[in-house]
C-alpha cells in the first residue's frame, strides 16, 4: 500500500480578497482558520470549513504600513496572530475581533517569524540577519543577536529546546535554547539554504535550497536521510501534512510537489500558474494552502491563494 490518499482526485478552491499578491498563509493550531499575508499591507483571517462549504467570511487586519511578508498563528491559541512587516514592527491581533493588542518596533525590514511551540516566545528575522526573540506576554525583546552570514528561515523544534537558522552558506546551524550557543553546523546544500520545516510527529525537518533539492533530516542523528529531487528551481517553500507521511515542496517551477516522507517518491504534483511563495498544510486535515504570483490577464497582481484538497461531501 504505497497511496492511501487519492490525491489525483480532490480539487483546489480559491480565495480573493487581497489587492496584491499573498507572500504567506499560514492555519491556526485547530485548523479551522487561516490567515495570508501581502505585499498590499494588510493580512487577512478566514473561516474554513474543511469540507469546504458555505461562504468563507473573512476579516481584514489593518494598520501595517509595509508589506505583510510573514505571519504565525500562536500554537496554543486559536485566536492570536502575529504578523512581521517590511516597517519594522510586529503586531499581534486577534483574530475575532481584528484589532491589533500589541506592537513592538525593531530595527529592520522584518522577513520571518515564528512561535515557539509552547506559545511563549515569538522570534523574528529581519534583512540584516538580526535574530529578535519577543516575549509574548509583554511584548518587548529578551534576546538580539546580529549574525555574520545570511539568515533566511527560523525554526524551533517541537520541545523548543533547539532553535534551527537556514544560511546563505548552505547550512543549517543548530542553536541550544535559550542561551542560543551554537550546538552543531550542518552541511546541509551546495548553495544557499531557504526554508525549513518541523515534522509535526517530531522526527525529521526538511530544508530547501537554491540547489532546487529538499533535504530530509532525522532529528535525533543530526543526519540527512534522503532528498527529494522533483523541482527544477531554487525551493521557496516546505510544509509537513499533519501526520508527517508527506511532504510539500515548491519553487519557481509551475507546480507543487507532494511526496511520500518515507519513500522520497512523488505521490502528487498540484499544477500552479505562477511561482509559489507559501505552502502550508492544515494542522488536523490533508488541506494545503498555496500562494503565489500569481498575475491575472492584464499582468497584475491576483492577490489569491488557493487550498487543495477538499473532498466532496
């Protein structure tokens, strides 16, 4: 039984509502939200039925004046959002009632954040490879740390006790948390690296690179497992289903790899019109999101993003 899910069969639905294209979506912790951010400055929270019925309401976030570049939902709270902008603040809202609770000014274009998994830290990379860690509850910074090489995506693993860096030198370095002393350098590509993603099962992480190949690492061993070789363009974007049987790859190549963990073998390719810039899938359901550059008749910006894998009732 190598496919029990018949991917080929299900369809992908779209959302419009941005002005701009979508550079990020990301699910809450229960599934039933998910929220895009883009480059038109604002990011959005929409209700999704994961049967895919009914009108989708959805409520806009406003006040960022530069490009919603990165956005992360806090894992134990189905309600609270943070969002990372190019004018170098990060906001929190919450997502009922879309008012912003709390700001914080840093020192540069924000271009990554993410949670840590128990909900009490926020980490925030910017353009000059400055690392910030927020404390949630009162918002202020508790660490800085400027880097000498390029930072690109941030992670923690599922305890937060490791925090993981995806370098322009083609490593993934390991950090101890909270002191964030340098643990292990992993060679991971022959160029640089982009994206990283958690296992949500916590045994591998994936890492993209501009070698156009996804790296898969047991998390244990500290060793590359297999890679995965479909795409043909430096990888952007990697995402885990919430079982941690596949996973989601894309680039600049016209379509979104989905391949088997376990067998490094392709089991779906989801056909895309424009590079993509966010994959993610739905923490409870086999639902990815997908947004890209997508462009409309007339060459401007669609400001849409799709979900895959919806089945029919």
């Amino acid at each position: 039984m190598e496919e029990a899910i018949p991917f080929k069969n299900l369809p992908s639905r779209e959302y419009q509502g941005h002005k701009k294209k979508v550079h990020s979506v990301a699910w809450n912790c229960t599934g039933t939200k998910l929220a895009s951010g883009s480059v038109d400055q604002t990011a959005r929270v929409w209700h999704i039925e994961p049967h895919g019925h009914g009108k989708v309401k959805d409520i806009e976030l406003k006040g960022h004046t530069d490009s919603v570049d990165q956005l992360c939902w806090d894992p134990k709270h189905a309600d609270l959002i943070a969002t990372a902008s190019g004018d170098k603040t990060v906001r929190l809202w919450d997502a009922r009632s879309g008012k912003c609770s709390q700001q914080a000014e840093l020192s540069g274009e924000n271009i990554n954040i993410t949670y840590k998994p128990d909900g009490t830290h926020v980490a925030v990379g910017n353009r000059d490879d400055e690392l910030t860690i927020l404390d949630v509850r009162k918002f202020k910074p508790i660490h800085k740390r400027k880097f000498n090489y390029e930072v690109n995506e941030i992670a923690w693993n599922m305890s937060g006790e490791m925090f993981f860096l995806t370098t322009g030198n083609g490593t993934v370095e390991v950090l101890a948390y909270p002191s964030l002393r340098p643990v292990d350098t992993l060679m991971a590509h022959t160029a640089g690296c982009y994206c990283i993603a958690i296992d949500p099962v916590g045994r591998y992480f994936a890492v993209g690179s501009a070698d156009s190949l996804v790296s898969l690492w047991d998390i244990s061993e500290m060793l590359c497992v297999r890679t995965f070789t479909k795409l043909e363009w430096p990888v952007r974007t990697i995402s885990f289903n919430h079982t941690g049987d596949y996973v989601a790859s894309a680039s600049e190549d016209l379509f979104i790899d989905i391949s088997n963990v376990q067998t490094g073998r392709t089991v779906h390719q989801i056909p895309c019109r424009a590079a993509m810039n966010s994959v993610e899938w739905n923490p409870k359901y086999n639902l990815l999101a997908y947004a890209g550059d997508d462009k409309n008749k007339y060459q401007a910006d669609e400001g849409v993003f799709r979900i895959f894998g919806f089945e029919s009732a």
